[in-house]
C-alpha cells in the first residue's frame, strides 16, 4: 500500500487474510506483484465495514484505484 507516515515501515495489504499490516522488513519481489484485475477481495457479509457508510472512504477508494489503474497501464 505505501510507506506509513504515522510509524516507521511499510503499509501493507494482505489479501489471504484481507487485512492491513506495518512492518519495516519489506522485502519486495516484482515478479510477484499481482495486478489489480488478477486480485479479488471476499467480503465476510456478515461483519458491516464501518466505511461503507462513510463518502470520504468511497472517495479515497476510487481515487486510489484510479492511480492504480493508471500505474498499471503506464507499465503495459
């Protein structure tokens, strides 16, 4: 996800447990990078995500999908 300014490490998403992590060792392995259109995230319908109701969380969501996308499409 990205360097975390709050603590010293990284922001990361991991989808096998579909949660955010920090940690400071980070090894990175570009050949095992996934694409957002290979990654799929399950939703437990039985727990409600406080930012379902939240607009500015909606907002964030597609704004950083939209730099992902276009990331991804400066790499093709």
């Amino acid at each position: 996800m990205g360097y975390c300014d709050e603590k010293d490490g990284y922001r990361i998403w991991l989808p096998e447990i579909n949660q955010i992590v920090t940690s400071r060792d980070v090894l990175f392995k570009p050949e095992e990078i996934r694409l957002s259109s290979q990654m799929s995230v399950k939703a437990d319908s039985s727990e409600k995500n406080e930012e379902e109701d939240d607009p500015d969380a909606e907002e964030l969501r597609l704004e950083l999908n939209s730099q992902w996308t276009s990331k991804e499409a400066e790499c093709e």
